[in-house]
C-alpha cells in the first residue's frame, strides 16, 4: 500500500478513535513523509497519550519547523523536553517564549522548576521574585525563595519571606518552625523562641513543640519555661520526665526550694525509684547540706535500692562526720547483702582499728591474713593490734612468721618489723630483719647504717665496722661514711685506728678548709677538745676571720678548762665582726645561751642599726624579724614575715624560722600552723620536727615533746642533742630515772659531754642512786654541841618509786657538862614516789633509840606542780624529833606538825613562798606547848651566771604553852615577829663545781633583837660518779630559835652507781 493510502487510513483510524491502528499505519508509511500540521497536531497528542516520550518530541519538532510562528506549540515542545528529561533543551525553550510571554506565570513557574532542578539557585532568583511580583500572595512562590535563599547562604532574607509567608498564612506551622529554626541558627533567639511559643501556645498537646520551646527558654526565658511546665503539669501531673525536668528548671534560676518541693513530689509517687532520692541527695550536697543528702542515702539503703555508689556515699559521709557508730553498722549490713570484697573488709578492719575496737579489729585482719597470708600490711596491722592489746609476744610472732615462713620482701614490712623487734631487745631478730634489707637494696645505705647501729648494741665491732668498710667502698669519696666509720672505732674505744681514719683525710685539697671545720667538729662533739683547740687555730691561720672556727674555738677552750682563753677568742670574735649584722645576731643569741639578756639585747640592738644601712634583702628581713621574736614585737613579727611567705610562699625554712620566731613570742598555737604548713611541703624536715619539741616542751606537753624527739632519734640514733633534749622532757615530765639513763646512755658514747655531764650532777643531787656518808658538827650558843653521823643509801629501778634507806647517830652534849651527854640511834626509810608528772608523794618512818627508850616517828608529804616552777605541798610528822633549841635533845623532844608551802613565780622573775605550819611539842614528861609559825617571802632572781637571789621575808611566830609545861626547861617566846632581807649567790662550774653563797639580816620587833644568817656550800664531782660536799651554816634563817648564835659544819661524800 502507497503511503499516501496508509495516511488516509491512519486519518480513519483516528476519526474512529483507533489510535494504536494509526499509529501503526503512520510509521509503516513513514512519519517524515508527512507535511500536514493539523495531521502532525493529532499524531503528537496521540503519542503523548500513548506515553512515547521520544515520539512525541520529534512530532513536536517537526510541527516547529513547519510552523516556527506557533508559540502554542513551541510551548507544547518545551513541555515535552521537560518531560522526556532534555531540561536544558527545555529551559532555553521557555526563555525564548517568555521573550513573548513575560508576565506568563506557568511559563515563570516551570523556568523556576527547571533551574531549582539542575541546583541552578542563583537563575531562579529573578523567576520567583517574578512570580511574587505578579502573585504578592503566592506563598508557595514565597517559600520556595526562602528555600533558595537558604541553599545561597542569604538566611536573613529567606527568614523575611517567611515572615511574608506567615502574614498571609499565620496558621502555617511548618513554616513558623523553620522560621523558628532559621532564627535559631541566625542566633537571633528572641525571635525563634517567640515563635516557637506561638506554636506551643496554638498547639499545647505538641509534645515536639513544648520540648523545642522549653529547651530555647531554659536560658532565654527561664522563668516562661517554669510557666509553661507549670500548665502542663496540671494537664499531665503524673508525667515523671516532665516534673523532673520543672526541678531542674528551678535549680537553674537558683530556686532550690521549689526544686527540692518537686524531688519530694516525685519521690512521693514513685517511692521506689533511687534515682529521684539521689538526684536530691545530690542537690543536698550541693547546698553543703550534708546531713540532708546522708537522710536520702540513707533512704535509699534501707529501701535496699543501694548500689555501689550509694554505699561509698554513706561510708564517706559517716568518715567525714565521724559519725562512727553508723559506719561501724553499716559494714556488717553491707557484708549481709553480699557486698563482701576484700577491700571493704580492710576498711572496716581499719574502722575498728581507728574507733579503738582492737579486739573486733584484730578479728577481721585474721580473716583477711588467711585470705593473703603473705600480704604484709594486713600482718603489719595486726601485729600492730596486738602490741595494742599489750601483746607484744604475740606481735613478735606473728611479725616474724612474715620475715621467716613468707619471707617477706617488703621494705615497709621489714623496716617496721626491725624496729618492733628492735623495741622487744629482740636484738637478732631485728638485725636478721636489717641484714635481708641490706641484701634487697644493696644501694640504701640507711639500712646498712641501722645496721651497724645494732650491731655496736650487740657489742659485735668487728661486723660493725666491717658492714662500714662495705658502706666506704660503695662510696669511697663520702667524707661523711669515713667520719663515721672514726665514729666507729671511738665507740669501740679504739681511739688508735680512730685517729688513723682521721688522718686519712687531707684538709690541703680543694675543700680543705671545710673539711678542717668538720674534723674540729668531730673532735669537739667527742670532747677531745685539744685536738678540735687545733684545727680551728689551722683554720684560723688560712682564714683568720672565719667566724664558726673562731666561735668553736671559745668554745673549746672554755669547755677544756682554760677560760681566760675562751674569753679572750669570744672578745676577739665580736672585735673582727663589728659591721657584720649576722655575727652581731650570732652573738646575741649566744649570750642568751648564757642568761646575759642585757648584753644579748644590745648585740641585737647593734645588728638591728646595721641591717639598716644594708640593702635590703631577704636575709637581712629573716634575722631582722628574728630579733624583732627575741625583743618580744610579735606586730612586727608577724608583719615581717607574712610579707616574705607572700613573696616565698614554698620556703620551708623561712616558714620554719616564722614559728620558731613565734615560740619565742609564746604564741604556740599560731607557731603550730606554721610549722604544719612546712610539714605540708617536707614532712621529714628535722629542724620542724626540733621546733615541734621544743613547743611542746615549752607549753608543759612532755610526752608530746619527747615522743617526737624519739621519732627523730631513730632517724639519727647519734644525735647527741636529740638525747640531751629528750632528757630534759623526761625529766620535765616526772620521769627522772628514764632521764638518767638517757644521760648514761650520752655519757656512755661521750665521756666528756659537758651539757650531759652538768644535767646528770644536778639530777643525781635531787635524785640520786648513791651510797653517801655525811657528818655534821653543830654549836648552838657556847655550851651546846651536836654531832650527827648518817650513811644513807638510796636506790631506785623507775620513776615511781624511789627509796632511801638511813642509819645514823647522834650525839648531844654541854660544854660544861651542866646536863648529862645523850645520844640517838637512827634507822629509818624514806620511799618517794611519781604517780605523775604534777604530783610526788614521799612516806617515812625512822626508829629512834636512845639507852633502853625508842620510839616510831613517821612523816608524809604530797607536792603538787602547777607547771615545773609553781608547787603547793602539804605535810605531816607523826612523833617526830624535836630539836631546834638543843636542850629539847636532852629532854627527849618530840613534836606532832602539820604544814603546808607555796612556792609561785609570778612575773619578772619574781618569786613568792608562803609557809604554814601548826605543830604540837611534848617530852617524856608530856605535852609542852603548840606552835603556830607562817612564814611569807617575796624575792627577785636575775639569771645570769653567777645566779642571783633577793628576798624580803616575814616571820610570825605565836606559842601556847600546856597547862603542865615547865617553862624553864626551854627558852621559847610565845609570840615574835621577825623582817629579814637576805640574797643568795650560786652557780655550776663545768658540772664539776658548785657553790652557794647566801646571807640574811633580820630583826625581830617583838623581843628588839637582830639575828644573822650566813651559808657557804661547795661541792665538787669526781669522774661523774663521786661527790664531795661541805656546807657551813651560822645562824638561823629568818627565825629565833632558842640561842640564835648556832653554827654547824657538815662534809659529805657520796658514790653514785
């Protein structure tokens, strides 16, 4: 068939609808063949509803280029572009047509399309402008701008047409929440929060609305967030997350009270749920109230919703508040609940440890020991919980079960039991313990020291010194091993190979002149006083102003008896420093060694005026602030030296130097922070730890002052000062026989220690352990003679008791042989004891006989110490022997007497004594008469050397005698009132000579009579163990007694063992 027939045929085919026939003849007869527009029209809709994209626009084509003019068809070929995906084809058709159609909106809206389309964003900005130029309520037009807009990062304007958008349609939320959004991320959060309220205001059941809202208001608005909470809860008053987060909005603006009215709501309806009982535990803590957020824990525990958390809240808190009780019951509760771990375990254990249940302690350190048998802190615990109980066997034990059967190889361990063995004189226990530390750490030199130290107490020398033959081998170069290895041999006594490591030193080297100064110091600490006299005259010749050689010196002269000497290197020491403000200071404090305040002060003077011509430094400022402590101005004390810790807040020996200025200001509380503070930075500091003591020691806390003198001894075992010093807290604490041993055990390694020597002479002459022989001759007026013959043995094993054994005779006779001689024979014991350090207690009885009469006289005394100067005492004689006026002597004198003195020293060195004593006399032939005598006696002591004393004293005196008394017998007033000044002169020499001087003048108004008092006593000890002691006396002190004209010389020799 022709084509032309088929293109009729198709014509039919399409008149009749048949549109697939006639597509079917159309393409049989061929589609270029046809020029006939109306019939391409027909064929290009046929195809279009046949969905034949590609059909369709080459139809289209053909149709355009037979009829170019056509724009309907034009506009139908953009349309097919678009849809068959040809957009560019497409987009520069609908440009070309909208030369002809500029305000044609489909026209514009498909460019848009287009362009959006192929992200071409900046083209379709002036299409959509447009559009809403032609439709200014074309919202969709509106938005899509917007949405251009935000893709061109031009936010600003797309959040303007939204607002366009939302003025035509206010209802339109999607919008408003990308405007509130949009607002957002411009910061701009006034506006996106008021639109997101419009939202929550319009739409209150939009959960996504409120949560977006209230996150926006929470720092915009809080309080509108609390508002809107507030509505929604009346809504939804169940709703847990929401009241929680109404909570948290009140904390937020600082309304704790609100906040904690919400946690109690909700833990009211949901009491089972832990989490809101922490959350206001928590919130407790955060108000600082503790006990509050302890109640809510609390809670929580007994509801047994507890979790690890929650336990360790209430272990800590119950530790802070040292509410121990509870914690002690809540570790078994915890234990019931299966919470039992070995940790916890050791933390109830050190509960019961701190609260002093050492008992239950001891238990719970067993069951962890059996757990970990070799775990040496649990054997360190309870080793240290049976030395608690006082079992320290079983302590011994246990520790050395750990060193043998676990061999122990911790330090901590070894070092603990060492020095515990070392305390229980378990001697080779303790050195096993030091010899397998030594083998750990061959490099800890300490452990090797300890060692020889308990191998010099063993008496073992020789594996002394061979340990310290290995110590200088591993430091060949050490001065300080080799002076101690000297100090070796010289406790052994070998002073030969002593002076032979001594020698092997060369003070010529590059260090000679300080290695001089320590070999001086090592012989003078060791009193070889002439060798140490040596090297500071050495050290002199290369350095004659050397101020520490010429101050040892002094020293040592003085110390080797050689005075006139000392003095004159002391006077030659201050001559070559006479600018030099630290010398000066140096010297000041010197001579407060000595007592001579007045000199002391006028160096400090001195010192003062030259710091001021120096340039300030901070030096100058520490001694400066040093003599402002020893002159008593704590204001510039404390104003000194804030300003350097403010400047030097880490120095510790600046703030050591702050409170040892305030210990000599007596402000101890106030020196005691300081001192922590320089723990805080170095906890072993040895000077802080001096200082410590010594403020104790000051402030009458003994024990505290000696326990840390202790802790510092073990550290250096040969610190002779630290022993000294801790003798004299022994001592001060009532301990007097532990102070002597201390002073032993000094003397035992220096012979010649002078401090030592002089504290061991005074303590033996108040206390002694001795074996003495005295004898006495007294004249009373020209007629009457005494003479008294006593050994005395005294002994003692500690403080507590101390015991004098007596026997002796006496003899009284006449010159004249007016009255027949009589003589007594004495056997008695005196027993002192200390049941403190304030109280001392003495009872005595002494059998009396004379011919075939004896008699039983005993006596007691109780003596209280306010502080170691101020003392009251009270004391009785039963039966006593009277025999002030001899002639009593030969009447067989006896007396009954109650007494009571008061000794107080006030201020200044001024003293006052007060006596009150009441006293009964009889003979064989019975009662004589009673005595009432109170003595008062006020003085003054200046402290320096020489020490000097003066006093005024009143006497009162009133006698009664008995209804039977023959007062012819006995010369007695029966009433006499005597004013007596006298003074006293004393001091110790070297701790080898004493003397006391003393004088008194006193006249009694009463009988017109002046009486006359003097005493002279020296007293001399021989290599520290043998006393020779002579006194003599004329008169009576302050007092008629019978004849006053009485003299009396006593010679004493005593051995000390």
């Amino acid at each position: 068939m022709r084509t032309s027939a088929r293109i009729q045929l198709s014509k039919l085919y399409i008149l009749n609808e048949e549109h697939q026939k006639a597509v079917r003849e159309i393409e049989k007869g061929g589609l270029d063949s046809i020029d006939d527009v109306f019939f391409l029209k027909q064929i290009s809709d046929i195809y279009s509803q046949l969905g034949e994209k590609q059909k369709t626009v080459f139809t289209l084509e053909k149709i355009v280029r037979l009829d170019p003019d056509n724009h309907a068809y034009r506009r139908k070929l953009a349309d097919a572009y678009d849809w068959n995906e040809e957009t560019e084809k497409a987009r520069e058709l609908y440009q070309a047509l909208l030369v002809h159609y500029p305000h044609q909106v489909e026209i514009l809206n498909k460019l848009t399309h287009l362009n959006l389309k192929q992200k071409r964003f900046n083209e379709s900005l002036p299409y959509l402008t447009k559009l809403i130029e032609l439709g200014p309520k074309d919202t969709r037009s509106r938005i899509l701008l917007a949405d251009v807009y935000i893709e061109i990062d031009r936010k600003r304007q797309a959040a303007a047409e939204f607002e366009e958008v939302l003025k035509i349609e206010p209802k339109n939320e999607p919008i408003r929440r990308r405007l509130a959004e949009l607002y957002i991320w411009l910061e701009n959060f006034d506006r996106g929060l008021e639109n997101y309220e419009f939202l929550v205001k319009t739409n209150p059941a939009n959960a996504k609305y409120f949560d977006r809202y209230t996150e926006l208001a929470y720092n915009l608005a809080p309080q509108k967030a609390i508002q809107y909470h507030r509505l929604r809860l009346e809504q939804m008053p169940d709703d847990k997350e929401l009241r929680e987060r109404f909570a948290g909005l009140f904390l937020h603006v600082g309304d704790t009270d609100n906040a904690i009215q919400q946690m109690h709501i909700l833990i009211a309806r949901n009491p089972d749920t832990s989490r809101y009982y922490k959350q206001l535990a928590y919130l407790y803590q955060d108000m600082r109230e503790p006990h509050l957020a302890n109640k809510m824990f609390e809670i929580i525990f007994e509801k047994e919703l507890a979790d690890d958390d929650i336990a360790e809240e209430l272990i800590a808190y119950y530790g802070h508040e040292k509410e121990y009780d509870k914690l002690m019951k809540l570790y078994p509760s915890l234990f019931d609940r299966g919470r039992i771990d070995e940790q916890m375990v050791a933390d109830y254990a050190d509960l019961l440890f701190r609260t002093r249940h050492y008992n239950a302690a001891a238990k719970q350190y067993a069951k962890l020991l059996k757990l970990q048998p070799g775990n040496p802190e649990y054997r360190m615990q309870l080793a240290d919980l049976h030395r608690l109980e006082g079992q320290n066997n079983q302590a011994a034990r246990l520790l050395w079960e750990g060193v043998q059967k676990y061999d122990s190889q911790d330090e901590t361990y070894l070092v603990y039991s060492a020095q515990f063995m070392a305390k229980q004189n378990l001697l080779q226990q303790s050195i096993a313990c030091y010899e397998k530390l030594a083998s750990i750490a061959p490099e800890n030199l300490q452990y090797k020291k300890f060692l020889v130290s308990h191998y010099m107490e063993n008496r073992d020398f020789e594996k002394a010194i061979r340990l310290h033959n290995q110590i200088l081998a591993q430091k060949p170069g050490d001065v300080a091993v080799r002076f101690e290895l000297a100090s070796l041999y010289w406790l052994q006594k070998d002073f030969e190979r002593m002076h032979a490591v001594m020698a092997e030193f060369n003070p010529t080297d590059a260090n000679g002149s300080q290695l001089n100064k320590q070999i001086g110091q090592f012989y003078f600490e060791r009193g070889f006083y002439t060798e140490a006299i040596e090297c500071s005259q050495t050290g002199l010749k290369s350095s004659p102003h050397d101020s520490s050689s010429l101050r040892m010196l002094g020293l040592a002269y003085a110390w080797n008896n050689q005075p006139r000497q000392s003095q004159k290197i002391l006077e030659k020491y201050n001559q070559l420093y006479p600018y030099d403000y630290f010398t000066h200071f140096e010297m000041g404090q010197l001579l407060i060694g000595v007592l001579k305040y007045t000199a002391a002060m006028n160096e400090f003077q001195i010192s003062l005026d030259l710091i001021g011509i120096e340039p300030e430094s901070k030096d100058t400022r520490v001694t400066r602030a040093k003599i402002y402590a020893y002159q008593k101005d704590r204001g510039k004390v404390e104003a000194e030296f804030e300003s350097l810790i403010a400047s030097y807040p880490n120095d510790v020996a600046l703030l050591i130097d702050y409170a040892e200025g305030l210990v000599n200001l007596k402000a101890y509380q106030h020196a005691g922070e300081w001192l922590a503070r320089a723990f805080e930075l170095d906890p072993d500091n040895y000077r802080a730890s001096r200082l410590e003591s010594r403020s104790y020691f000051e402030q009458g806390q003994y024990k505290a002052a000696a326990h840390i003198l202790k802790g510092l001894l073990d550290r250096y075992p040969d610190d002779t000062g630290l022993r000294i010093d801790l003798a004299d807290s022994e001592l001060a604490g009532g301990d007097w026989h532990r102070s002597s041993e201390t002073l032993k055990s000094v003397l035992s390694k220096y012979p010649r220690n002078l401090p030592a020597q002089e504290r061991l002479t005074l303590l033996r002459r108040q206390r002694n352990q001795a074996l003495a022989a005295d004898y006495t001759s007294t004249k009373q007026s020209k007629n009457f003679f005494r003479q008294m013959y006593n050994v005395v043995v005294t002994t003692a094993k500690s403080s507590l008791l101390h015991l004098k054994l007596i026997f002796g005779e006496e003899e009284y006779s006449t010159k004249d042989n007016s009255l027949p001689g009589i003589k007594y024979q004495n056997a008695g014991f005196n027993l002192f004891s200390n049941f403190s350090k304030n109280l001392q207690t003495e009872v005595g009885a002494k059998v009396r006989q004379s011919g075939d009469n004896w008699y039983l006289a005993t006596s007691g005394q109780a003596e209280w110490s306010f502080d170691p100067s101020n003392t009251l005492s009270l004391s009785a004689n039963l039966n006593a022997h009277w025999n002030d006026p001899f002639t009593a002597a030969f009447q067989k004198g006896r007396l009954n007497r109650l007494q009571s003195d008061l000794n107080l020293f006030l201020f200044k060195r001024i003293f006052l004594w007060n006596r009150f004593s009441y006293e009964q006399h009889k003979f064989n032939q019975g009662h004589f008469g009673n005595a009432f005598r109170s003595y008062v006696q006020i003085g003054r002591r200046w402290d320096f050397q020489p020490q000097l004393s003066a006093y005024y004293q009143l006497y009162h005196l009133k006698y009664s005698f008995g209804p039977q008394a023959d007062r012819n017998l006995i010369s007695v007033p029966e009433k006499d009132l005597v004013h007596t000044v006298g003074g006293n002169l004393e001091q110790n020499l070297a701790g080898k000579l004493y003397y006391h001087l003393g004088g008194s003048v006193g006249f009694s108004g009463v009988q017109n009579t002046v009486t006359l008092y003097g005493t002279a006593e020296l007293e001399y000890t021989l290599l520290n163990r043998i006393r020779m002691r002579s006194l003599l006396e004329y008169g009576h002190q302050g007092q008629l007694t019978g004849n006053d004209k009485t003299t009396s010389l006593r010679f004493d020799l005593s051995y000390f063992y």
